[in-house]
C-alpha cells in the first residue's frame, strides 16, 4: 500500500479541465490516475467539450465508462448508446468512439490486458 494517500474533488477538478478544454484547440482535456505505479489499472478523467469526440479507437482491455456530467454518445460497432449524467456503461471489446453532446465530464476506468 503507498504510503502516501491523496484524494481528488473530482467535481473541482471536472471544472478545472473544462476551462482547459475551452482553451484547447482539440476541446478536451484529461488527467491520469494509477493504481500502482506500472500497473493495469488506470482511471481517466476526460472532458469533452460539446460537439468534440474521441475518434474510433481500439479498447485497451476491460473498460467501463462512467458519465459524470453532461451527455455523450458512445458508439461501437452497430451500436449507439446515449449517456447522461450518472449513468454507467461497461464498454464493448472492440473499436468504439465517444462523442459530446453537450460539455461533458467522463470517468473511464480501465484494466490493461496483459500479455
């Protein structure tokens, strides 16, 4: 266990990330938390400002999205799903996109696949 144990106001810091987005020519912003230096579990704080996406990607392993304000539309394959404040997904095992419908604050919580 780190000796060491901070913890995060993720609303202070949703704010903070918004006002980065807004200066932002790409219209996000995000932090990183680990778990354990090295390890494979990770958190992302990402803010999207309203129109702005996260083009279609691969999935890094086990993956769950958590919507912490504003709405956003996930889309993986065929499917589409709209997510608001609140509201929690696991993220399919393939190549997906995520795009704000409104300025949106996302928690993304991922497990690496090893090997």
């Amino acid at each position: 266990m780190p000796e060491t144990t901070t913890t995060v106001d993720l609303t202070a810091l949703t704010d903070e990330l918004l006002a980065t987005a807004a200066a932002a020519e790409n219209g996000r912003a995000t932090r990183v938390f680990r778990a354990v230096p090295g390890g494979s579990l990770s958190q992302v704080l990402l803010v999207l400002r309203s129109g702005r996406e996260l083009s279609e990607h691969s999935n890094p392993g086990e993956a769950l999205l958590h919507v912490l304000r504003g709405r956003v539309r996930l889309t993986a394959g065929e499917e589409t799903w709209d997510l608001g404040a609140s509201e929690h997904l696991a993220i399919p095992p393939q190549r997906h996109s995520l795009v704000a419908l409104e300025d949106a604050a996302v928690l993304l919580t991922v497990v690496k696949a090893r090997g």
